[in-house]
C-alpha cells in the first residue's frame, strides 16, 4: 500500500518531506510532515502514513481558514 500524496505547505507552497525522529535509546520514535523550505510542521505521529494523513488535514485547516468567505 503506498503512502498517500503530501500536500505542499500551506504557508510558503513548498514541498514537505516526513521526518522520523529517534529516542534516545536510538529506537525510531515519532514521525512528523515539516515543509523543506519554512519549516512549518505537522504533528508528531508514530507511522509514516498517520504523519502524511494528519499534516494534509492539518494544512488543508489552515488553507481553508486563510480563504475569503464567499457571499
């Protein structure tokens, strides 16, 4: 199953690439969408996946909220 496609950042339209983060006893901890260019973030999620799900929700929130109200 593939990864789903991650949006482009919601502030400056740069690409976004998952971060995976380790503890620090080394293990593979958390997983996190951060945007290459301005650094704007997802949150913290323990798959791949989850990460690219909650950042699209996220940003799709955030480009939504920056959009005129239609009359």
């Amino acid at each position: 199953m593939s990864d789903p496609k991650i949006r482009p950042c919601p502030r400056c339209g740069s690409d976004v690439s998952v971060w995976t983060y380790e503890t620090a006893t080394g293990a593979l901890g958390s997983r996190r969408a951060e945007c290459d260019s301005c650094w704007y973030m997802g949150p913290c999620c323990s798959s791949i996946r989850t990460a690219i799900k909650e950042y699209n929700a996220q940003a799709l929130r955030e480009t939504a909220a920056k959009e005129p109200e239609q009359p």
